[in-house]
C-alpha cells in the first residue's frame, strides 16, 4: 500500500513539472468543439452528448498509452529502473500507484469537454443519471488503468513494438467507438471492437446521459470491469517477466 | 594568411548580465583589455565562472558587450559581424554541437557549405580535414558510434572548416581522457604552425602552459595579468605541497612545530587520517620538507602541484583580490 | 561578392540531416504499418462522422477535409523536429557561421513534405472510392500537385511557429498539437469555413490550409478539371502568397531570435 501511494505522489509531481506530456489535455477542448462543429453543421444537435463525450475518452486512452504506456520504458531510459527494482518496494505497487494518478489526472478531460462545449457553443449537455454515469466512468478508469499496465510492460519488453505506440490511438478510438457508435460500423467489426472495453465505456455512458433507464447496466459494468482486471493480471505478470529478466540477463529488452 | 594587425583586440569590455527581478546585473567581465597579435596561441586561464565563455562568446558574435570595443581582424564584433563571423572558427569542449545521426563526412560538408564552400572545393576541403583528423577511415560512418575522442576531433575539423584565421577553443579538453588530451595539444601546435591566431580558454595550469605564447588570468570578469608561460611553471614549482601519510599519532605536533620552522613554509596543518599537509611558497622550500620528513622516520611522502585555486589563493590573495568560489 | 545560391546550398545539406533523422525514428517498415496505417486510420475515424450524421455527403466532406489534413498535419510536425536542433548544441555554432538561419531550419525538417504527401495521395486515391471519391487521371494530377503547394506553403507558416518554440523547447508538443487542432477546426476540414462567424473567418483566411483545400474540393466537386481551373489556380496562387508572407516572418524572427538572444546571452555554449 505505500509502495501504491509513493507511487501516485510521485507520479503527480512529475506530472506538475511535465505539462507538456500532457498534451491531451490541452487539445481536449479544441476536439469538443470541432466534433460539435460537425453535429451543429449537419443540422443534428441531438448527438451533442456524443460530441461532449468523445474527446474526453480520447483523453483518456490517449493519456494513458502515451504517458503510462511509458512509465517503465522512460525508467529504463534514464537509468532509474535498476534503482527502483533495487528499493524495497513493490514494482508492481508502485507502477499501479503512478498509473493510478496518471489516469484519474486524465479524467479531467471529461470536465473540460463539457466546460468547452457550455463555454463556446452554449451546449449544456445533461447527466439524467448521475450517479451511475460517475460509477461507469470510474470503472472505465480502472479498465484503463489496467489496460495501461499491459502497454507498459509491453513497451519495454519488446522495444520494437514502441515504433508502434502511436499507431494505437485512432484505431482504437474507432473500436471503441468513442464517437461512432459500433452498432453503426460494418457488422465484421464488432467481435474485435468487443474485446475492447472503450466500446463498452462508450455504449454505457451514452446510454447513461440519455433519459431512458440504462439497460443492463450491472452486466454491462461487469464485462468493462473484466476486461479491465483482465488485463491488469496480464500487466502484472509480463511486469514480474520484465524484472526477472533485468534481473537474470541486466537487460529487459527482447528485440 | 598573416594578418598585419593584431587578431584580437579588445578595450574596457564590460558585459552585465541582469539578475533576476530588480536585483542588479552581475558582470561577467568589468573593464577587460587584450591584445592578441596574429599568429600567437593565448591562453585565458580562469577557475570557472570567472568569465571567459562571456570573452569567448562575445569574440564569437554570439553575445553583445554592454559596453566597450572588440574586434577580431580588424572587424568590430557589433557591427561588421559578417566580416568577423569569415574569419574565426570556434571549438568548444563536450560532446555537443555535431550532428549524431548524421556521418563525419556529412557533417563537415554542411559546416562546409555553412562557411560559404561549394562544388569541388567543398569536396577537397572536407576530404583534406577528415584526414587532417585521421578520421578518413571512419567518414562514412554515423557520429553517434564514435568515442568522445573521436567526437572532439570531428569538433576541432568542424571549427576548422572554414579555414579560420582566428579559432576560438572554449575549455575544448573538458572530458577528455589524458591521451586525447596530449593528441589536443598536438593539434594545437599544427594551428600555430599555420600561422592562426588561437585564444584557449581552459582551467588546467599544465595546459595553459604547454600550449600557450602567453596566458593571461582572469578572475571575476577581470583581467589580473598575462604573463609568459615560464611564470606558470614557476608558480607551479614554488607553490607545491607536500603530504605525509602514516604519521604516528603521537608524534603529529612536535612534527607540525618542527616543519614550520623551516624557511618557505606556508602552512603545516594535520590531515585525516594520520597525516600531515605542508604548503610552501618558495621555490626550494619542498625539498627541505621532503628532506625533513625522512629524516624524521616518516616515509609515505607525497607532493602534488597546486591546482589553479591554490595559485589563485597565493597570487591574488596577496594582492586582495576576492577570489573565486 | 553575396553569394546569393549559398542559402539554397544550406538548405541542401540540412536537408539530408533532416532525411537522416527521418529513418532514425522510422524504418520503411515501421513508417508504412505504424505511421500510414494509424495516419489513413485517422482519416476514416473523422470520415465516419458522416454515419453518424446519416449523410452520405457529410461522409464525403469529411473524409476528403481530413485526408488533405494530413499533409498540413505532417508539415506542422517540423515544429517538433527542429527542436532537435536545438538539443544538438549548435546553436551558437550556426549564429557564429557566416550563413543565415532561416535556411538551415527551413531545410531542417523536410522530410514532411513528401511523407506528407505520399500519405495524403495513399488515403485520397486508395480509400477515396469507398468514401464516394471517383478519380480521373486529370483530376488526380491536379489534387496531386494540390498536396504537394499545401505542404510546402503549410511547412513555411510551421517555420513561424518553430521559430517560437525554438524559444520554448517545453512548449513544442503544445504548440505543434494546438495549431493543429484549430487548423482541423477552422480551415474547412471539418465545416465549411462559412459556418463560422466572420472573425473566425478571417483567422482562416490566414492558413494556407484553408486555400489549398479549397482548391482540391473544387477539383474534386466539379466533372471535370478544365471548368474549375481558374478556380484551382486561384486558391492555389492564394495558398502559395499566404504560405510566402509566413516564409518571410519566420525568416526575420529566426533572425530577431538570434539578435536578441546576443543581447540576452541566451545563446550558450554546449548548450
């Protein structure tokens, strides 16, 4: 548990010092109003909760592949992951500790895109169901959070597949349906776009800020949180691979 | 190539740097005037901070003097800076300032076409320099693989490009291993036999004086003396120290008492663990001490010549002068 | 005797240091699945907005404003990559070199353009005709050499803004990003220009985006190219002026950076 807090207070200074990483943020409201933009120019204002929503899951995947993603890689960079794994605390807790802080910072996103949307285009965009909106938007959290784990590991453990960090932002905003639902995407689409938590985070919280009841939400919160769990063990487990290696070989990388 | 007036000169130059809020400017350099005849290698010896970067900076027209005169070849650094920018090449220690991903040979050819060469010319002049450096072998080859030394000669041939009649070298054997360093030298030499008019910056006495015609001192932006380089080895020689190690405990202050008598004794003072350090300033003060210590039964004896602080402490010291941290 | 070619030979050589950083950061391998994969991605992310809004013409409008939108996306990441001169150290090397600024760093992230424009021509010509883009041999040419003016006049308003970050390394991933994201707003990528009001309007007019893909929708709006070339000629005239006049205030700041950073001794050795 202090190796998680020391992680999350760390994470937050850094984060204070490195704007700049943090570039998500910045354009989020820039992105609210181009997706608003395009609603109010084709004459369909109604999806404005679709265009409010958008940018703040761009955030929140994007924040969390570029600067969690490169927790353990930056470490590796400027020398301190050996320093680190030395200290008698858990690598595992701190690394949840940093993503953890990453990821509820980037949750800001969702502020600014409705502050953004008010502010400029006077679209006030309501939350008929606060409470289980709040409850779905912490579990996406802690879906991204363990997703975020998965990429760390990876990003270290195969250097190579860094090249393709970037690569990883706009096909997943298409599966996961950040703002074209994927009911509307070719039929082939959706069993891939499932095992994608964002498609579910994105049908959930749609549902949650229209009027109507949301259906099946316990089920539907359960797959996010399975998927989320999922991948936080698989994180795990290739980050224990990751320091064994260090360990064994004083390299972590494979290729 | 000789120029008929001198390379360098510079009168009452003044550079204030503001300090932050309303807080007064420091100046890095007060009052400065140097002369620097063509062909001569001048040394500007300084512990750091005492301002010779601001010199260097500002012979390289990259930092304006707020006050004052300074011109290289003739041209003032302010206003002719095309003409003074012809005619120097600048050096400067560390790893930055070259291009990593790119090859030698790429690099030189861009510095090259920097300096206004072209065509065949261009060519020559690059191939002429990669041998120059004895890098002929590795040319094709990305910087990043090269070892400091190897960078630092690739700096000197960048710096030496455009054919230069004056070079400027900031402190260029920072990081340097001894070896590379006696190679630096060397080169140093072969721009003095060009007939290039060289200013050396550097913290290091025993580089100052193997290389330089004269080497003039600078402390808190302000010129203290130049002077030949014999004077360096001179102070080198008169200012030496003398420790003992594996002094009995016991016999720590009768010993103390006894060196000081000895004439051109400084200071004596008992150093951790069981020692004893004796500073002198007189030229054969040393080996009296040295002497004296034998005979005394004490035989881990070792001197070391001061190092720039400690010449700094003697020489300005005794004249009152704030020396520098 | 000005040697008045020197400037055109230093932007040669600064260009192969920018060619060589190029396949630094991408191999051919990792440029065409990890970068032109995510970059035609992008494209049909925003294209399928149109679903969304349930018009095929939205489809279309949208995919074309997005894919042009690359080739100004990919110039404006010069503003990154000429950071990366500044972490060589040379700075004070290139101040103190008898040759100007300007082309060093015009030559210094060049390796945009034509990634810019291969990527653009892969996404118009390749995904076009799913998203109701039919294409002539003329008309191809044309938007083709359209690309290539937007690139180029779009690389010259990123000078500017290199110039600035050069001032503010921090701020390069700030700037590069913001000016893109308001580029992608108010140049005709997403609306047309017209739906804003008149002030945005005329920001807008100072992009030389919005010219150029104004001349590209004219091309590939109209049945044939002969009707629409004064049109085309005409926004792309606008386009290149647009693009000279940022040319020209990216070249005197270069300059102004260097003279005030003499006053300030913001220059530094082995920086």
């Amino acid at each position: 548990m202090t190796a998680l807090r020391t992680g999350l207070q760390f994470e937050v200074r850094v984060l204070r010092r490195s704007f700049g990483e943090l570039i998500a943020l910045v354009t989020a409201p820039l992105m609210t109003l181009v997706f608003l933009a395009v609603i109010r120019h084709g004459g369909r204002e109604d999806l404005a909760p679709y265009a409010v929503l958008a940018p703040a899951l761009i955030v929140l995947w994007g924040v969390a592949l570029i600067v969690s993603g490169e927790i353990i890689a930056q470490d590796r960079e400027n020398e301190s992951l050996e320093a680190i794994v030395a200290s008698p605390a858990s690598f595992a807790g701190v690394l949840t500790g940093r993503i953890t802080a990453v990821t509820l910072v980037s949750l800001a996103g969702f502020a600014e895109s409705w502050l953004a949307a008010f502010l400029v285009f006077r679209v006030a965009v309501p939350i008929p169901h606060p409470g289980q909106f709040i409850l779905i938007v912490l579990v996406t959290a802690l879906a991204t959070a363990g997703t975020a784990c998965v990429m760390s590991a990876v990003f270290v453990l195969a250097r190579s597949a860094r090249a393709f960090q970037n690569s990883l932002t706009y096909p997943f905003y298409v599966l996961g349906g950040v703002m074209v639902p994927i009911a509307l995407l070719p039929d082939w689409l959706e069993p891939i776009s499932r095992m994608v938590f964002l498609s579910w985070s994105s049908d959930l919280l749609r549902d949650a800020l229209s009027p109507a009841p949301v259906p099946d939400l316990a089920s539907r919160l359960a797959v996010i949180l399975a998927l989320g769990v999922t991948a936080y063990v698989l994180g795990l487990a290739l980050v224990r691979r990751t320091i064994d290696r260090l360990r064994r070989t004083g390299s972590v990388t494979y290729a | 190539m000789r120029m008929a007036e001198d390379a360098v000169e510079v009168r009452r130059l003044r550079r204030v740097f503001r300090g932050r809020r309303k807080s007064p400017g420091v100046a890095a350099l007060d009052s400065v005037d140097l002369v620097i005849p063509a062909g001569e290698v001048h040394g500007l010896l300084g512990p750091n901070g005492a301002g010779k970067t601001t010199l260097c900076k500002i012979l390289a027209t990259v930092l304006l003097p707020t006050s004052g005169h300074a011109s290289v070849g003739g041209h003032d650094v302010v206003r002719e800076t095309a003409a003074v920018r012809r005619i120097i090449g600048i050096v400067f220690g560390g790893e930055r300032g070259l291009y990593t991903r790119l090859t030698a040979r790429q690099n030189l050819e861009f510095w090259a076409a920097m300096y206004g060469l072209r065509g065949r010319t261009l060519r020559l002049r690059v191939d002429a320099m990669l041998s120059q450096i004895g890098l002929t072998e590795r040319a094709d080859d990305r910087v990043e693989g090269f070892s400091r030394g190897m960078k630092q000669r690739l700096h000197l041939a960048r710096g030496l490009i455009g054919d230069p009649q004056v070079v400027l070298l900031d402190e260029p054997t920072t990081g340097m291993d001894p070896v590379a360093a006696r190679e630096f030298r060397t080169l140093v030499g072969e721009l003095r036999d060009d007939g290039r008019t060289v200013l050396l910056t550097t913290h290091d006495m025993a580089e100052a004086e193997a290389v330089c015609d004269r080497v003039t001192l600078i402390d808190n932006g302000r010129l203290l003396a130049t002077e030949r380089p014999a004077a360096l080895s001179s102070w080198i020689s008169t200012y030496s120290r003398v420790d003992a190690r594996d002094v009995p405990a016991e016999r720590v202050p009768q010993l103390i008492c006894e060196l000081r008598d000895i004439p051109g004794v400084a200071g004596v003072r008992a150093i951790q663990p069981s020692g004893i350090r004796v500073e002198t300033d007189v030229a054969d003060a040393a080996p009296q001490v040295i002497r004296h210590l034998l005979d005394s039964g004490i035989n881990s004896v070792a001197t070391s010549t001061p190092d720039l602080e400690e010449v700094y402490l003697h020489i300005i010291g005794e004249r009152g002068l704030r020396v520098s941290r | 005797m000005h040697d008045l070619v020197r400037p055109l030979r230093v932007l040669r050589f600064s260009a192969g240091n920018a060619w060589a950083d190029m396949w630094v950061i991408f191999s051919p391998l990792t440029w065409i699945v990890g970068w032109v994969s995510r970059v035609l991605v992008q494209v049909v992310f925003f294209a399928l907005i149109g679903l969304l809004l349930g018009s095929d013409d939205a489809v279309r409008y949208l995919f074309i404003g997005n894919a042009v939108m690359i080739t100004a996306m990919e110039a404006t990441m010069s503003v990154t990559t000429t950071t990366w001169e500044r972490r060589q150290g040379t700075m004070p090397l290139l101040v103190a070199a008898p040759t100007r600024l300007w082309p060093v760093f015009m030559g210094r992230s060049v390796q945009w353009l034509p990634t810019g424009v291969i990527t653009a021509s892969v996404a118009l010509f390749a995904l076009g005709p799913a998203f109701g883009v039919d294409w002539t041999p003329a008309r191809a040419l044309t938007v083709l050499a359209c690309l290539a003016v937007v690139a180029v006049a779009t690389y010259c308003f990123a000078l500017l803004l290199s110039a600035i970050v050069l001032t503010a390394v921090d701020l390069h991933n700030v700037i590069s990003n913001v000016a893109q994201a308001i580029t992608m707003l108010i140049a005709g990528v997403m609306v047309p220009v017209s739906f804003w009001p008149g002030w945005v309007q005329a920001i807008a007019q100072a992009l030389p985006l919005t010219h150029g893909l104004a001349a590209i929708r004219a091309v590939t709006d109209a049945q044939a190219v002969g009707p629409v070339a004064g049109e085309v000629i005409a926004g792309l005239s606008l386009t290149i002026g647009v693009g000279a006049l940022w040319l020209l205030a990216a070249a005197l700041l270069f300059e102004g950076l260097a003279a005030a950073g003499r006053r300030t001794g913001s220059i530094e050795f082995a920086d």
